[in-house]
C-alpha cells in the first residue's frame, strides 16, 4: 500500500529495508554503527543526492522525545531541517484538526484495553474519536496512538491531489491471546481524483 502514496501525491518514494536495530536508546542520540537510525541517515542521505531541492524533513512524533531526537540529530548532520508541526500538541486538538481537514484515516492496528478488532479495525479515526476520547479519559489512552494503542493507514487527505486509496480485500489476523488485532490489506486500487 505505501507504494500507492506517491501516485497519490505525485511524489517520488524512497524506501530502505532497515537492517540496524535500536542500539542506542539513550535520550541524546549520537551516531551508533548497526543502529536503525542510521539506516535513516543513509535513506535521507540518499534522497538528497537524488533531489537536491530537498530542505526539510516532517517528523510525525507528537509526544515521544525518543523519535523526535533520533529525526532532528539525522537531519542536523545532513543539512535538513527537521518540522515537527505535531510536537506537544494536544492530541484530542490534533485529531479533530486531522478530521476537520480531510484526513481519512483507518485503524488497522489495535493493541490496547477497550479496542476490539473485531468492532474497530477498519473503523475511520472520525468514527474512533468519541471512543477514544471515553478510553482516554477511563484509562489514560493516548488518544492519537502515540501509546501505540492503535496504528492507522491513511486513504485520503489533502496531500493527496492525485487519488485516493480504496481498500478492495482485507484480512483480520487477531492473537486471540493479547487481543492484538490486525487488519492485513490483501487488495487495494488508487482511484483517480474527480472520478467516482
């Protein structure tokens, strides 16, 4: 499905299998041979020479100093800066701000109490946001997932000038053990923007 976000958008997509593993997790990152983040380093340092007019890089973190720090110290060696449009925000502020514009989001990933896979996989984040606001104030869930109480695959939003993702066939894979649930896209389609 990634592959379909650049024709989405009309951009070009890079990609890099991660061969390090999270060596380094102290709170100042400094460069550490094997570690994932510099399989980043590498993929950004690769994206530059292929499109110099690359400035910035957008970091999604909104709470998690451990993502936002890897980012910033990969782009601060490359010569990149790094926008963290989310960082601090309030969560029930910035999803609505996501609904509000556009932002057609599905959870395809729950792993939380009081999310179900069989009732909300598949589910957008604007038929998710009262029950999320009810978990988060009942148990503390982060109501974005930054907890990683859930994960989503976004099938439109504004960036998307192009088209938008229909999900043709699905599978749930659920561990019935932890009530960790998965929603596997098995078949997908980009439908063109301004065609039904």
């Amino acid at each position: 499905v990634i592959d379909a976000y650049a024709s989405c958008m009309g951009l070009p997509l890079f990609r890099r299998k991660l061969r390090g593993k999270s060596k380094n997790c102290a709170k100042v990152y400094r460069l550490t041979e094997g570690d994932e983040v510099e399989d980043l380093r590498e993929l950004l340092r690769s994206v530059k020479e292929s499109e110099p007019s690359v400035e910035a890089v957008s970091c999604g973190a909104i709470r998690s100093d451990y993502q936002r720090v890897r980012v910033e110290s990969v782009c601060q060696t490359l010569g990149l800066v790094c926008l963290s449009y989310m960082w601090r925000r309030p969560q029930d502020d910035l999803l609505l701000s996501m609904i509000e514009n556009q932002v057609d989001a599905i959870l395809i990933k729950v792993a939380s109490l009081g999310l179900e896979p069989r009732k909300h996989l598949g589910r957008s984040i604007a038929q998710m946001h009262p029950i999320l606001q009810r978990l988060n104030e009942s148990f503390g869930v982060h109501i974005c997932g930054e907890g990683g109480e859930y994960e989503t695959l976004t099938l439109d939003c504004p960036l998307f000038r192009y088209g938008r993702i229909v999900v043709d066939e699905t599978e749930l894979v659920v561990d019935e053990r932890t009530n960790v649930g998965t929603l596997v896209v098995s078949k997908y389609h980009v439908e063109p923007k301004g065609e039904s």
